[in-house]
C-alpha cells in the first residue's frame, strides 16, 4: 500500500487506526456494506453514525471507491478509463491540454480522479472532464472574470470552478483557452 499512497495520506491512514480502533480495510467493509450510494452519502454516513471528522470519512468514501489505499486504481488506468469506449477519440484533445498546462511550471500536479482531471498548483486551478462522446469541458477558477464568448460560467457543470470551456476538437485549445488556464495557474 505504501507506494500508492503518499506520506499525509499514509499517516491519516495510521492515525484513523490509532484513532478509532479499526483498520482502513475494515472501515472500508463498513462504507461498502451501505450499498450503492454516492460518494457524499458515505461521508454522511460515517460521520452522523460512527462520529468521524470529515477528513477520515473522505478517506474511507475514496478508498470504498478504489481511489486510495490497498485497491487503488494507477492514475494511467484512470485517465484511460475516461477516454475509453465511445471516448477514445478525445484522448489526443485531453494529451494536447495536458501537455499545454504542465509546461506552465514544474509545480503543476497533474491528479487525475474517476471522472475528471484535477489542475492543481498549491490549490486546484482548473480541471478536464470528457463529458460527452463528443466533448470535453475545460473547468477553470477565474474568480472575478467576466464571462464571455467561450469562456462560460461554469453553472451547473461543476461547483469546484466558476467557468467552463467547451472543447470538441484540438482546434478548440486555443490561445485563449491556453491563456485562461495560465491565468489561473498564476493565480493559484
């Protein structure tokens, strides 16, 4: 398990055990035993029930889902997954995107999750969703700019950044949107 995991999580996983007398593994039983539920739901759960804080709740609802610990999935299977099937043919938008924003600086972190992207400086800065078979959002976090043209508020897309570009094509990784996401990066 070490080496899927980094060193604050290891440790969280350490004191969870120190703190509550029962392993990851065994947490994990208990958040699988709620059946199909969503990620928020299992955090409620262990947190109204069993009385966790939030951060070890959080850890157990992403380990249930194979995202950290002993079953976690390799980030390469993760992007892959996404960009599979009826997907596929966003791969080369997604490596065009990724290539463009990794050369911002050596402090970007690329952190793929299960069904988006993650664009993290010291905090998130934007991310990249295949949404459709035939599109790819680009979330990022311009607090205080105007939407227009491309760039649009984020809506109902996702909660975690305030615009949203719209992306089909290589075509559509533009200047602008390349400039939007160092915008944000700058500011992150």
């Amino acid at each position: 398990m070490a080496d899927k995991v980094d060193a604050a999580t290891a440790t969280m996983i350490k004191n969870l055990e120190e703190k509550t007398g029962k392993t990851l593994t065994e947490w994990v039983k208990i958040a699988k035993a709620l059946g199909n539920v969503k990620h928020g739901q299992i955090v409620k759960e262990l947190k109204e029930k069993h009385e966790l804080g939030h951060g070890y709740a959080n850890l157990i609802a992403h380990s249930a889902a194979g995202l950290v610990g002993e079953n976690a999935i390799e980030k390469d299977d993760l992007v892959a997954a996404q960009y599979s099937g009826e997907k596929a043919g966003l791969r080369p938008v997604y490596d065009q995107l990724v290539k463009a924003v990794s050369a911002f600086g050596s402090d970007v972190e690329i952190s793929p999750k299960k069904t988006y992207v993650s664009l993290r400086r010291s905090k998130q800065f934007g991310l990249i969703q295949p949404t459709t078979k035939s599109r790819i959002d680009i979330g990022i976090n311009l607090k205080g700019v105007e939407p227009g043209g491309k760039l649009e508020p984020s809506g109902s897309f996702n909660s975690m950044v305030s615009h949203r570009v719209r992306v089909e094509t290589a075509s559509d990784v533009t200047k602008d949107l390349i400039g939007w996401l160092k915008k944000a990066y700058d500011a992150a």
